[in-house]
C-alpha cells in the first residue's frame, strides 16, 4: 500500500466518522436512514407483478398479399421453394445472388492470431492443427460457438485485405466440412449454432468461396442443406435467441440463395414473431445478459446487410427492434465506456461495445429507469451507479443465470470502484471452466449474502432454480445540499422462504457523484420475527488495481486508486457488531481474462428478527 493510502487510513479511528454515518440521512431533511417501516413522507415503492418483472413484447408478423401469404402457407407445409418459384422449370444451382457488405468489424488481434495459425478464444489460444472439428468434440463452450457458429470469419475479415485472407478461410471451412459432411447431432447442429455459421457463411462468403471451384460447389451446398435444416428445426431452439439466430439466417437465405421468397417470407414471419418474444418492454432481452443484447443486435445488423446486398427494403419491424435495443444496452455502460459485468458477462471493452453501436446506426441515451429489464442506472457528476433490480431471469431465458439481485457497480471517471466478478459466459477461454458455477453465485457480486447461501439457487448449464420471486423498486429525487440526488430503493424476497427474511437496499448517490450513501436492511417477511442469530456478509468487490486498507476498529477502509484519487468507506454507528474484512477476489475483463483484485466484506451475526447496516463511500478532497 502507498504511503498516501495509509495517511488516508487515520482519520477512521476518529468517532466523529462512525457517528456521521449512523446519521447519514437518505431522505429529504434531517431524517435518519430508512429502515423496515418507512415514513409516510418517503415515496412509496413501485411493485413489479410478483414473478413477472419481465413482460414479453408482441410483434406481428408483416403484412402479406394474398399470393405471398400462400406461398409462406405453402412452404411452412413443406412445398420446396423451387417448386413454388418457379414450377415449369428445374431447381436452380446453388449460388450467391449478392455480395454482402459488411458494417459490423470484427477483432483484429483474433484474425491475425488466425492468420498465424491459432483459434484466439477470450485469451486463451489454440493450435488450428490440434483442434478437432467434429460435432461432438469436446470443446468447451466458447470453443464449440467459434469453431461451430463460424464467429471467427468476422475477426478473420477485419484484419487484412480480403486476398490475404481467403486461404486461411478456405482451409478452415474445409477442415469443417470434412468432418461434418451432413446435418447430424451434437454441438454443430443446435440451431443456434446452425444460424450462426449459415449467416456467417452469407455475409462473408467472399472469405470462403474466392478459392477452388471443388470448395466453392461443396459450400454452396452446404448452405442449402444447412438451409433445409434449419426450415425444419428452428422452432426447436435451445431458446429465443438461438430461435432468432436460426429465423434470421432462413431469411438470408432466402434473400441469396436462389428460389428463396418462399423461404424469404416464411423466415420473416417466424422472425418478427421470435423477436417479440425475446425482449422486454424497455427492449432488454429476457436472458437479461448485456452478451446476448450485443448477439441480437449484430445478428439484426448482419441481417440488414443481406437485405441491402440484393437491394430489398427489410420489414419496419427490424428497424424497430434495433433501435428498441440499442438504449438498454448503453444503460450498462460504464465511466469507462465499457459495459457492467451482468449476468454472465465480462466487462465488455469499450471498443468492442462502439464497433456495435457503429453498426447499428442508432444514436441513442443511455436508458435510466429499465423497470422491465432489471436495471437502474445513476449519472452523477462523473460518477455512474447500475443497479440490479429484478429478479434473474426466467429458466427458460437464462442462458448464465446469475444470483445477482440488488447487487451494483459504480464507476467514478474511467475508474472502476465497485464491481462483480462476472465472466461466467467467458469461461473455457482463460477464466477456468470449474469456477463458471461460483462466478454466477451471490458471494461473487457486490451485494449482501445472507448465510453463505445464493438469494436464488444457481444449477448447472446455466440455469436457475429457486429464490427470488418478486422485488419491488422506487426510484425518487431528493434534496441534498440544495441539490438533487438521486435515491434507489429496492426490496428482494430472496431469502424469505429458507430464512424469513427480505433484503432491502437503499442506494443515494450525491449530485456530483462523490459520496454514496447506503443501507442494507434485513426485515421480517411476515408479522413475527424468528428467535436467534444468523450470519451474512454484504461483499464490496474492488475495480482491478484498487489498493485498498482496513482502519485498526475494522470498521473502515482506504481505497487507494490507480487514478490518484481516494476514496474512504466507513460503516455507520447502528451496524451492531459487523466488522470489515479485505479479502482475495477476482474480475473478468472484456477479453475473458481473470484480473486479482480484493474485495471488502462487512460481515457479522445479526438477529433473525432484522437488522440494519449503513454505510458510506465517498471521495476524499
């Protein structure tokens, strides 16, 4: 620890500290921090329908003439679209009928390693030549998408001219080819993956059929075949995004493949009807992964670009949905244009989140209050605060389900303050694969653990089981210092089934961001508290290069960080017997890559009946 952290340490055995926090008020006035039984002067909490945080959009399938609502009838019963196109003539051979432009890059260092010979999957590499490309290889889930969903094609082409690249992408489709010859089992033929590299294929099919007219005829079949598959097998997806990324490569196919406005119209309907189903109201997908936001985006811009290759106006509803997604995404962003690290996702880089945005086309705010999409989000000064705020998702949404409620991050500047470890969607890449499930758990964000069990059961494959239900929200303005501040209020019933008790978080973030007010309440769920005494711990995760030490009370801490600034937290004079502690953690960064960090635990026993705990961090002058 510097010399000027551990001066910033003596002002915490003064207590005057402790006492300005145990009155630090959270409300308008002198008031003292809200506690279970909020005044009549506070704004009442806004309830979400209990279970139903999300609510699913409905979008309608475009408008047809009655010949192009016979031909989307006629194909769905499985009339083949040559028969259909044209009936007094053969099928015609496969072939491009556009070349795709392509608006959305991708990384440069990934093609140059592919260049070099290596997969470059989330930092981790790996030798082409070792690396087996069969369906049920055992690949770990970053490798199957890459190698299987053909992701890689993107990175390949934003690294060199097209002609230094074509042989690396023919070889590497041969190699796929060969061992997969025909739609099969296994990782390579889920529909989500089956999209993924059908859409890729279109959009950069200069990459891979530039070479040899053997390849070039093989490919092409391909993509029919894979094709026909999907026509067949995309309403069985693993869920509503690989449903959109299986209904969004049938209608590039039908737009550049021959014979294709049957299929053309039949993968329109089945699209626009997949994406209402996949969003909430604000625009948040339901798996409410920031990851998956970025896949529907780049999926619909990759889309656009076939519609604009053969000169054909895409249906409104793509235009709609693209910009209904652009702003939740940015609510997640943080002072270091980075995104959060959210159910499962890594702290997306900067660069990578603007590529996007670019692509997009849409210029759009952050958005504040996504009540649908479970997050909150603060502008302060310089500071940002993102708030969980629902419960996760649904089963059936959750793709790396995480126990993540009322958990937040702060940023002040481009520094980083508090964050989640996130990363679970990145693992098998550096971040190891054995520690996915710990990565998803509460302990593993920056909100209170009530005895060292998750407020929702975390399964494998990234699912989740039981816990939180309901969570009611208020967001409210209140005077400070002459100023406005913005006050978050939320409520989880988590832990009332196992414990009988609901965690209530209080966040108020001063106008110009430097001083954060908090309180995490436990209170009873029902009319009558249970007798004895039960641990928690409420875990602060610490920005990468935070160098942070303990007051000698244990009841406060200085935060030395990388930008020269410093900042001090210190709990409040009601937290009972709660200590602080410094302990070991970790953070995955937009590359997939496990950075040490430290985290503070305030941990201790309180009673059953309930307990409160506030607390503040704030910037020193």
């Amino acid at each position: 620890m510097t010399d000027a952290a551990r001066t910033l340490l003596r002002p915490f055995g003064d207590d005057r500290a402790a006492e300005e926090v145990s009155a630090l008020p959270l409300t308008a006035g002198d008031e003292p921090l809200v506690v279970a039984n909020a005044p009549a002067s506070q704004p009442e909490a806004i309830p979400l329908e209990p279970g139903h945080a999300l609510v699913l959009s409905d979008f309608q399938p475009p408008r047809a003439g009655p010949v192009d609502s016979v031909l989307r009838w006629a194909y769905r019963m499985g009339v083949p679209g040559s028969v259909l196109s044209a009936p007094l003539r053969k099928p015609s051979a496969p072939r491009l009928l556009g070349t795709v432009s392509r608006p959305l890059q991708g990384e440069r260092a990934a093609g140059m390693a592919l260049r070099a010979g290596q997969f470059l999957v989330y930092g981790l590499k790996a030798p082409i030549e070792k690396v087996d490309f069969a369906s049920g290889a055992p690949l770990t889930p970053p490798f199957l998408r890459t190698v299987h969903g053909f992701t890689w094609l993107r990175d390949l082409a934003a690294c060199a001219p097209r002609e230094e690249c074509t042989g690396v992408g023919e070889a590497l489709l041969a190699k796929w080819l060969i061992a997969n010859p025909t739609p099969a089992k296994g990782a390579a033929w889920t529909v989500e993956h089956a999209g993924l590299r059908l859409l890729a294929w279109l959009v950069h099919a200069p990459l891979i059929l530039s070479g040899e007219a053997k390849l070039r005829s093989r490919a092409l079949e391909a993509m029919e075949a894979t094709a026909r598959w999907l026509d067949r097998q995309v309403a069985r997806a693993e869920d509503r995004l690989g449903q959109v990324a299986g209904w969004a490569a049938v209608v590039a196919a039908g737009l550049l493949l021959p014979d294709g406005r049957p299929r053309r119209l039949y993968g329109e309907a089945g699209l626009i009807r997949a994406l209402g189903e996949l969003v909430s109201d604000d625009g948040g997908v339901l798996s409410r992964s920031p990851l998956a936001q970025i896949e529907a985006i780049g999926l619909l811009v990759d889309l656009k670009a076939c519609y604009a290759a053969v000169d054909r106006d895409p249906p409104a509803a793509l235009e709609t949905m693209i910009t209904l997604l652009v702003p939740p995404l940015l609510s997640l962003r943080m002072g270091d244009r980075g995104l959060g690290s959210w159910q499962g996702s890594g702290a997306t880089s900067a660069a990578q989140l603007d590529a996007v945005i670019a692509a997009s086309g849409v210029r759009a705010r952050p958005g504040k209050d996504m009540r649908h999409w479970g997050y909150q989000r603060i502008d302060a000064g310089k500071s940002i605060l993102v708030m969980d705020s629902a419960p996760p998702p649904r089963a059936r949404h959750a793709r790396f389900g995480c126990a993540s409620t009322l958990a937040f991050e702060l940023s002040n500047g481009e520094q980083r303050i508090i964050v989640n470890c996130g990363g679970s969607e990145l693992a098998g890449g550096q971040t190891p694969v054995r520690i996915e499930q710990g990565l998803r758990g509460t302990a593993a964000h920056s909100t209170l653990v009530l005895d060292d069990a998750n407020s929702t059961a975390v399964l494998i494959k990234g699912q989740i089981g039981k816990g939180v239900e309901e969570v009611d929200i208020a967001r409210s303005t209140v005077k400070q210092r002459g100023r406005d501040a913005t006050r978050l209020e939320a409520v989880h019933n988590g832990y009332a089934a196992r414990h009988g008790l609901l965690h209530r978080r209080i966040l108020l973030l001063s106008a110009d961001g430097e001083e954060l007010r908090g309180e995490d309440v436990l209170e009873p769920s029902g009319r009558k508290g249970q007798r004895g005494k039960i641990g928690f711990a409420i875990r602060f995760h610490l920005g990468h290069g935070i160098e942070a030490g303990l007051s000698e009370d244990r009841r406060g801490a200085g935060l030395a960080l990388p930008d020269g600034s410093y900042w001090q937290f210190r709990l409040g004079g009601d937290s009972g017997e709660a200590t602080i502690g410094l302990e070991d953690s970790l953070w995955v960064d937009g590359h997939g890559r496990p950075r040490a960090t430290r985290q503070l635990v305030v941990e201790g026993l309180t009673v059953r009946s309930g307990g409160r705990f506030p607390w503040l961090l704030r910037r020193m002058g």
